[in-house]
C-alpha cells in the first residue's frame, strides 16, 4: 500500500485564461482514416454483474428462463445463468463506438453475428474491430465501412464475432492515415465453432424442470413459412436514453437532444434510440411465442434498421418460420426465421395491411417497384438451436 500525504491546496483559480489553449477533443474516425486491415483496441471493458444481466433480460421482456433463473440454466447444462447474447453484442457493439462510429451518418446493418460461447455473470467483456473493407461515393461524399468486430472475455476467449457496415463522410481536412505497427491479438475465424454445454444430458423428466415454460414452443410446434404474429407491443420512453450509455454507446445521437437537433435530414430532431437497443425488444417480444425452449442463439445472418425509432413510438414483432433444420446435437432441431420489427402500428394490423410486402427487403423494393414501408424499423433473420419435445 502507497501512503500520500495531504498537502493544502492553495487556490489558483485566478490564473489568467489563455483562449487559444482551448481544445475540444474528437473521437470516431472519418472515411480517410479508417485503414483496410488495421485492428482497433477498443478502450474499457465492462463486467456483467448477475443483477445487470437480469435487469437486461426483463427490462426487454425475455422469456427463456435460461436468462431468468440460474436454477433452469444449470439444469440445462450451463454453469450459471445466462447473459443475454443480445447484451453482450450490445456492449461489444458499444464499446467500439468511441474507435469506430461516433462520426458516422448510420449503422447500415448487421451481418454473421456468432455467439461463439456463453457470457455468465462476472465474466469481463472486451471489444476490438478490424477493417474489412472501405468504398467510396464520389469526392466529398459518405462512404461505407465494412468492419469486423469480435468480442472477448477476461481469459482472451473469443466469445462473439460480428460483421456490420458503417456510413462515414470524409474529413474535411487532410488526416492522418499511417498504418499502426504493433501487432494486436485478433482471435477472429473464417469457420467459427461454438463451444456449448453438453445439452444431450437434460434430464427433461424432471417435473420441475418442466415447470419452467410452457408446452407450446418446442420444435414440433413449428412448421416452415408458419407466421407469428406476437401481440405484445413496447412504447420506448426515454429509458432508451440511460440504457444506451449503460451499454457503453458514446455516440452522442442517441442522447443529446442539441446535436441531434444540429442534423439535417430524418436524423434531425429528438434523440435517436439505439438500434442495438431496439433489436433487443424487438426479440424479447417475440420469445414467449418462439424461443421460451430455445437454448441457443446460433446467430444472425444479415440484417438492417429500415427507419428510426424514437421516445414514444410503440415497436413490436413478426416472426416467419423460413426452414426447420436437422440438429448434430440429439433432441433438438434448429429453426431458421425471419424477425420483422413495426412502429406505431399494431402487429396484427400491419400484416393485415402490408402482408407479404413486410418480409421483402426494404432496400431491393425499388428494384421490384415497390414502396418502401414507412412502419417498418427492422429486417433480420435468425437460427436458433430449440429442444424437441421428445428425443
């Protein structure tokens, strides 16, 4: 231990000011800056306490109780309870947005996303990006960054690997663009494996374990192009605000009502809600309908926020069945689905309103000559491994 003595301090405050030492500092990168091939080290990490994972996990209305009850969770094979995978993408997502997209316009979308292995309470979760990939638009115009972000625990264990595309504007003034030196540890996989519980040893006769969900969402009860149509809806209050920065989000959109208000275009205005944030309640509002028996998330394969989602506005979700698949684990089978998020608009009435037109891409729909759907926020398709009711 270290002793320092006090000293007094004595008042200075009467220095004289000199303006021109004034600095204001900037983070995120512009278009120039971003170096195909480079790997930012994210700064912070964050620990998950048990209480952090399950206020996330109710807080966005998440049925499994794999993310519930720590009980449930080990008697399915897990150590512990679970971290929401939805919460770890989100502070991985997160903490890189200080290196990667505090200056960009918009994510553009997410794509791979891997949850290589469970997150428990108390694991430390830490993030770093490499760069794909960067194309221009023409000279002074935005372009898009394709970047690779991996998430990792206290023991270096890759636990979450991702891809998404950024929008960035150049820089207005020559930047820097030399390439870094020091070689940074990036544990990323061109053919991932998941490393998961050995779930073959549930012991599913037991009566208490089958008191934990409901007998109406195992993959039996699920065919292919079956359309879910889930009820519950969530108004997004300014909570969204405070979850952000819980997350570790810098990105100023997201809670600073003067730099939202300075933008041009749809983004001006009030706050923006997160999109990670969004994604989240728009899957805990489709679990108790489809993933209450799920016990993996196998990941997402490409997926977009098609309009914003602000403080007031009311977002719910719409799940199609596109495949039922073979599992290599015995007793249980993965679905493949398609998860539609609305605004403002009730489920049932947007399906009635729009129908197939909802689960077209909203970018291919000029193409095809259609009107894009100014209810609909999100566009994501999805696999989840799921247990069979019987083996």
């Amino acid at each position: 231990m270290i002793q320092l003595p006090y000293n007094k301090i004595v008042e200075k405050s009467k220095l004289p000011l000199e303006k021109e030492k004034a600095t204001q500092k900037e983070y995120g990168r512009y278009l120039d800056e971003f170096i195909e091939g480079e790997v930012y080290v994210h700064p912070r990490g964050v620990t998950i306490t048990k209480d952090f994972a399950l206020e996330y996990a109710t807080t966005f209305h998440e049925a499994n109780p794999i993310f519930l009850s720590e009980e449930y969770a080990k008697m399915n094979g897990f150590k512990d309870l679970v971290v929401h995978p939805l919460l770890v993408f989100n502070i991985v997502l997160s903490l890189g947005v200080q290196n990667d997209s505090e200056k960009a316009i918009a994510n553009l979308g997410y794509y791979n996303v891997c949850f290589v292995k469970p997150v428990y309470p108390g694991d430390t979760i830490r993030s770093r990006t490499k760069v794909i990939s960067k194309s221009f638009k023409g000279e002074g115009k935005p372009g898009i960054v394709l970047v690779r972000t991996i998430g990792i625990n206290q023991n270096e264990e890759l636990v979450l690997q991702y891809e998404r595309k950024i929008m960035v504007s150049p820089s207005k003034h020559p930047v820097s663009t030399s390439k870094q030196e020091r070689t940074v540890f990036f544990p990323e996989s061109e053919n991932l494996t998941m490393i998961l519980p050995d779930f073959t040893k549930i012991d599913k006769t037991n009566p208490k374990y089958l008191e934990y969900t409901l007998d109406n969402t195992y993959f039996e009860d699920f065919e292919e192009g079956q359309i879910l149509i889930h009820k519950n809806m969530r108004t997004i209050t300014e909570e969204h605000i405070p979850w952000t920065y819980r997350v570790g989000n810098t990105h100023p959109l997201h809670y600073d009502r003067l730099y939202s208000k300075s933008l041009s275009g749809p983004m001006s205005g009030e706050p923006i809600v997160y999109g990670g944030l969004v994604f989240g309640w728009l899957v805990g509002l489709s679990s108790r309908d489809l993933t209450e028996n799920a016990l993996w998330e196998l990941g997402y394969t490409e997926g977009y926020h098609t309009q914003p989602v602000f403080a007031g506005d009311t977002i719910g979700s719409i799940s199609r069945i596109l495949s039922k698949e073979k599992s290599p684990i015995s007793g249980t089978g993965i679905l493949h689905i398609q998860l539609i998020g609305v605004k403002n608009i009730k489920t049932i009435e947007a399906f009635d309103k729009y129908g197939e037109d909802l689960f077209l891409k909203e970018n291919d729909k000029k193409d095809i000559g259609k009107e894009k759907i100014p209810n609909k926020i999100f566009e994501i398709e999805r696999k989840i491994l799921i247990k069979k009711r019987t083996t």
